[in-house]
C-alpha cells in the first residue's frame, strides 16, 4: 500500500513541476487572430512571430500563404517542414503559441439574451445557449441553424438529440434559434376546442 502512495506521490509531483501551458499547446486548436511564434534553426531570417489572419491564414517567407486555421501547432510545424524543404535544408522546426484570442460567436432568434458572446476555449452549442440564458417559450429546439464562418449551414435538433449540443462552435460561427410556429399552435388549440365542443355536445344529447 505505501509504495503504490509513494508512486502516485511522484507521478503527482512531476505533473505539478511541469510548466502548465505545455499541455494546452499540445492540443490547442488555432483560430483567426492568434499569434504564433515559428522558429526556423539555423534560419533566424524566418524565425519570427505571426498573427493569423480572419481567413485563418499566415504568410511565410517562401511559401507563401498558409491555411492554419482549425489546426494545431504540430500540425503547423509539420507543414512547414514539409514545404520548406523544398527551398532550404530544415533541421527543426518549433512553433509555439504566443497570443491566444478569445473566440468570438453569436446567437440570434429565440434566446433570451442574443448577441455576440466571447469564450477563452472553444464552446459547445449548448454552453452558447446557456450564456444566452437559454432559449425562450417559443423557441423551436428542433429548428437550430449554424452558420460557419465559410456560410455553411448546418441543421440541429435537440429535441430529437440532446447530444447535439455537444457540438462544437468555431471563431464567427452564427447561431440561429427558430420560433415555433404560431399558426400551428393555433390551429392545434382551435381542434381540440371543436373537438371539445362537439364532445359536450354529444354528451348532453346522450344525457350522460
């Protein structure tokens, strides 16, 4: 027993002696106006820092543009070796991230509180809704719309699946929550009232 509690002490105390930011590096995701820091070995003409562009691109020496959006710094890292070869012998490449933006989402329709909204890590479609403070009365949740930021649209229903809220929101994505429709509300109530009436009707003529 003590030498298992003396094994987890350790694991323990090596995860707290390791920088905190290495492990969100790993996996973050980059997104437009983020800043990264790209070091070349050995070519300090082509070490330097770069801000990602609204179209999730970078502009590097050589190469040209980059779609770096969505990826991560690995990914990042990967690329550019692989296309910097052609011009230059690599050694190394590092890419790390200097500046992280607050991504940036909007919800509009049938929420209580619509606007524009600000996360520090990538949101799901339900924890835009709750900051939103929720959908009201006559919001449709089986009529949810996502606009990506390249205007693709994407059709949600949570009545039908409550595990698509679990679905992750990227930088400018729009969200659209749908209103019920009144006239079927209406007509709904209108049947059942003839249907009541016709009913009471019946009843009294039967003398039940």
């Amino acid at each position: 027993m003590m030498k298992k509690l003396k094994i987890v002490f350790i694991y323990t105390l090596i995860f707290l002696l390791i920088p905190y930011n290495i492990f969100p590096q790993q996996i973050y995701i980059l997104k437009p106006l983020d800043e990264i820091e790209i070091n070349v070995l050995g070519q300090p003409e082509l070490s330097r820092r770069f801000t990602v562009g609204p179209d999730g691109k970078i502009t590097f020496p050589l190469i040209g543009e980059i779609d770096v959006k969505g990826k991560t710094l690995a990914d990042v890292s990967n690329i550019l070796k692989e296309k910097l070869k052609m011009y230059i012998p690599i050694t190394d490449i590092t890419v790390n991230l200097a500046t992280s933006r607050l991504i940036s989402v909007y919800i509009f329709g049938e929420v209580k509180n619509p606007g524009e909204y600000k996360f520090n890590e990538q949101p799901t479609l339900i924890k835009l809704i709750a900051a939103a403070g929720g959908p009201t009365h006559n919001a449709n949740l089986s009529k949810i719309e996502i606009i990506k930021s390249d205007k693709t649209k994407i059709g949600v229903n949570l009545k039908k699946d409550w595990n698509d809220g679990n679905f992750a929101l990227s930088y400018g994505d729009t969200v659209f929550v749908k209103k019920k429709k009144i006239v079927e509300i209406n007509m709904i109530h209108s049947l059942s009232w003839i249907i009541w009436t016709w009913l009471s009707i019946y009843i009294m003529s039967k003398g039940i």
